[in-house]
C-alpha cells in the first residue's frame, strides 16, 4: 500500500468517475483528505480518506485491496467509516471484519445548485428559542469546539484556527455563555462544504439544529457555496427535506472495530 502525493492524483481519478461525494471532491481538488494505492506503478484498488470518511475504489479483488480496509491511521481508527463502491467492497470488509464491523445506512442528498427558498431559510433561521443566540465561530468557540466530543467535528477537519477562518466557516448557537449547538463546515472543496450539524444531547428537540443549520446554508449561498448536505439517519434527512434538500439515494458504510 502506497500513499499518494496530491500531484499523483491522476493515477486514481477513473477509480472515482460518476462518484459525487464531497469528501472525494475535497481531496481530488487538493483542499483536503489523502490517498492510498495498493500499487504505486499500476493501481488497481484506492482509498480516499477525508475526515472520518473511507471511500474504497476499484478493484476489490486485488492482491492489495484487503489491506487498503486495514491500516487505517491510528488518529481516526476508532471513528472511521468505510464507504464501499459497490457490492464487491462491501463483501471484502464484511468477510475481512465478520463481527467486527457494523453496516449503518446514511442518506445522500441530489445536489441540484441553488433551489433554496431563502424566505423559508431566514425563517426558520429566526426561529430560534427565546435567550438563545446565534454567532460565527470565532477563535473561542473554535478551541471550545475542539474540547467536546459533540462538537468536534465542527472544525476538526481544519490545521488550526487560522486555516478554518481563512477556508472555513460556521456558527454556534450560545445560551448562558455556552455553546449547545452549531453548524459548519465539516469539508471544504471549490466552491462548496460539507455542512455539520449537531447539537449538546440535553438541549436537542427545541429547534436549534433547524435554526443554527438554516443560518449556515443561508451563509454559504452568500458567499458562494454550495451547502452538500449527507445524512446520517432519517431524522436529519427529514430535516433536510425542509431546507429543499432531495433525496438522492441511501447508501452503506461500515463502522469497524
């Protein structure tokens, strides 16, 4: 197994053609993520890993590809989620973990450009609760992000404060000086992100997901962006169909251990 240098990239792009994943876009673009090979001359099996995401390409039955589902660097190992191409794949990490690794279905999204109503969005961005407060992540909340589990992801993917500000963006939703929910950019690619959403478990169902995540796609349309959104279970994805998100198709991904 090899890794790739990103100008290296070439050997790799057929292995992803017709695959809309943001993830994927990000490292093929050179904004985030890395490659691995399981040939560096002639390849016939990759992955790409961005965040906390694993999307395994090409051929599953190479010689390599067995080890391309193993090794997964030890910073993300216990979080990672491996993202078959297909049916081949899927087979190899099931055969390969048996008991130890979990199918989950997630929800991706059409990504159809700007079909957003922004009247609806700004509505439901008002709508937060009384004493509750939306705001941009600033340096602060950035470290404060980091601290916690729950909202780590919202910037986690980002060298530091300086690289976040400067690629990223996002907001927290704030009460007695507390962050309890926000919505950011997970992943960053030309022209667009991954949006993030989650909130403190104590202070769900009260609307905040729904105001905090209304807030930052109204963001990202300002500036430019197309706000991709991929669900990880039904609830967001019903959340989503209200933002005017469709879906596109439901997929499998394995959590291994």
């Amino acid at each position: 197994m090899y890794k790739l240098e990103y100008f290296e990239k070439d050997k790799i792009e057929k292995f992803y053609e017709n695959w809309e994943e943001s993830g994927i876009y990000s490292f093929l673009s050179g904004y985030m993520g890395a490659a691995w090979v399981d040939d560096i001359s002639s390849p016939n099996s990759a992955r790409i890993i961005t965040g906390d995401f694993c999307y395994l390409a090409g051929d599953a039955a190479s010689p390599g590809a067995k080890e391309l589902i193993y090794n997964i660097p030890e910073e993300i190992a216990e979080d990672v989620l491996l993202v078959p191409q297909n049916k081949r794949w899927s087979n190899l990490i099931e055969e390969s973990y048996g008991e130890n690794c979990e199918k989950i279905i997630r929800y991706a999204t059409k990504k159809e450009g700007d079909v957003f109503d922004r009247a609806l969005l700004k509505s439901y961005a008002e709508s937060l609760p009384k004493h509750y407060s939306i705001v941009p992540i600033d340096e602060g909340l950035y470290h404060l992000a980091l601290e916690d589990e729950w909202s780590h992801d919202f910037v986690s993917q980002f060298k530091d404060y300086k690289d976040f500000e400067q690629r990223g963006m996002g907001f927290g939703v704030i009460y007695k000086d507390k962050l309890v929910s926000g919505s950011s950019s997970y992943t960053v690619y030309p022209g667009g992100c991954e949006v993030e959403t989650d909130t403190f478990r104590p202070y769900r169902r009260r609307g905040l997901a729904m105001a905090v995540t209304a807030h930052m796609i109204l963001a990202c349309l300002e500036r430019g962006w197309y706000p991709s959104c991929d669900c990880a279970n039904s609830i967001s994805l019903h959340m989503a169909e209200k933002f005017g998100y469709r879906l596109d198709r439901e997929y499998e991904v394995y959590a291994v251990f």
